[in-house]
C-alpha cells in the first residue's frame, strides 16, 4: 500500500507549495505526506484487511536537491568519488531508546503496569529487590546506581542488543507505517503509541558539486547494511561501475544485483555464506541505485 501511494502523498503536498522559498517546506511536506500515508492506512485497514507495517525511504528531487526520508531500518548513502556520505539513519530501539523511554516516562499508563521505562543491564529478579543496580533513564546516555524498588521488577520497554533488541519485548524498528493493530504478546496493551511515522529528511545539494557518472546514491533495505558496511558498499561500487563505459545505462543495474547478490552470498553446505564465511542474509535485500552525474558529466 506504502510503495502504491506514499509518492502520491509527497506529490499533493508538495502541490500544495505556492514557491519554495526554503528547503524546510519541502522537508515538512515530506513528513506531512508520511503522516497522511499512515492515517489513510489507519482508516481501511478494516475493509481492506490491511495488516502489519513497514519501513518506508524515499528520495525525492527537487530544483537541484535531493531529499532522503526514512522511516525505519533501511538506509542510503551517497558515494561520490570514493567518499561516503550517510545520508539516513536507522531507527531502533536503541537508536531511539531516550524518545521511547521519555514517552513512557510522560505517559506511564501507555506501559499498562506491566513495563517499566528505565532500562537495566539485565533483567532483574525479585531476590534483587533492595540491592543496588545499574540504570538509565530517559535523560541518560550514561549509567548509574540505584536502589530496586518493585516496579523495577517489570519488564523492561526497552531490552536486547543490536538486532534483537526489542520494544516492549515486540518489534524491533521504532519508526514506519502502519501497526495500527500491533499489541503486546499475550496482551491487549497497544505499541502503536510507541512508534513514529515521521521520517528523518536529509537534504543533500547536487550543485555544490561537479558529479561524474560514478557517483551515485544507493538505498538498500536491512537485508543489506546487516551484513555490508558502507565501505563495502563503496568498493563494490567502483569495482562494479569501472567494468562499464560511463554511458551504458545497465551499469547502474548491475550494481544494484551486484550489491544484492553479495548481501545474499552463495549457497554451501551449511546454508548461503558470505566470502568470509559468514551467513549471508536472512533478510529482505532491496537495493536502489541512483546516478548523480549523467553521461559525460565528468569535469
């Protein structure tokens, strides 16, 4: 439903814009579109069965900027001349473990008295009670003492590392579309409330540079960026784009099935494995690739 209509949505509200007198109204009618895109998923989910959620990244080009939005765990680069640009950030857990915790904290019948929103090093048990344990809170980067009490006892809001951390022991991305209907485990109790719709734009201006054929914007999907880094990304990218002339339009192609194609790996006894013999993705690998400079725009 995201990948039929959230581009419509962009489209009206950018529409809606008389002039662009600044690159922050275009940020803001991204993230209106996004907001509209989830409320209309909101509203027929139940006549059209519309379930589940998903991460949204979106690029948008307008008068000589590009416009990356995310929602969730994909991510894009952009890599020019060898250089990496980030140009998203994932959102999880422990990405967004303040904003989280802050809700719960503001809001604490969100957590149903069965959550509590400070975070521990481990899952405290009742024998524990009166003894002192490292914490943090909503306002924390570090870590601290203090005494449990037994609310403490609760399950944490936010728990595990890396990708198995976890929001109210549930889902592991804390932004995107849709989820309306997402409860608890064995409960009633709603983590919609917990997850964001609105994306992160980033806005990157294509005329403060002269681009060749080989700098490029690459967008992938978790799939990915769980088992390639940028900078392998960013070899495969001149390894890939060198074979080609800078003007055969399928090398852009063939970079991005390279790029999934590594992710994968090749099957062996134990399973698909990565060249360094570690299990290829298990996940979805999606993977854009976007020229910045046109044929013959080296300077």
């Amino acid at each position: 439903m995201a990948s039929r209509l959230l581009h419509r949505h962009i489209r009206e509200q950018l529409k809606d814009l008389k002039e662009v007198t600044h690159e922050s109204l275009v940020v803001g009618a991204i993230e209106n579109a996004f907001q509209f895109m989830d409320e209309q998923m909101a509203r027929e989910r139940r006549g059209h069965q519309v379930e589940g959620g998903c991460c949204a990244l979106v690029v948008v080009y307008l008068l000589g900027k590009v416009y990356v939005a995310n929602a969730g765990d994909s991510r894009a680069i952009i890599v020019r001349n060898g250089e990496i640009i980030p140009m998203s950030r994932e959102f999880t857990p422990e990405t967004e473990r303040q904003r989280l915790q802050l809700l719960g904290f503001l809001k604490p019948e969100l957590l149903g008295g069965e959550f509590t929103h400070l975070e521990f090093p481990r899952r405290i048990q009742p024998k524990e009670l009166g003894q002192r344990m490292l914490y943090r809170d909503q306002n924390m980067t570090g870590w601290a003492y203090k005494k449990i009490e037994l609310e403490d006892l609760r399950f944490p809001l936010v728990c595990g590392e890396g990708k198995k951390a976890r929001v109210m022991a549930t889902i592991g991305v804390t932004r995107g579309l849709g989820d309306h209907n997402l409860k608890v485990c064995s409960s009633t109790l709603p983590i919609k409330p917990f997850l964001s719709c609105f994306p992160e734009v980033r806005v990157y201006d294509l005329t403060q540079y002269e681009h060749c054929p080989d700098d490029v914007l690459v967008l992938g999907t978790d799939g990915l960026w769980d088992v390639t880094s940028d900078c392998e990304v960013a070899a495969t990218v001149d390894r890939v784009l060198s074979a080609y002339e800078p003007n055969d339009p399928s090398r852009y192609t063939a970079l991005a099935q390279a790029l999934v194609l590594g992710a994968r790996g090749t099957p062996r006894d134990r399973g698909w494995r990565l060249p360094n013999n570690k299990l290829g993705s298990g996940d979805d690998i999606s993977v854009f690739v976007i020229p910045l400079g046109g044929p013959g725009s080296y300077s």
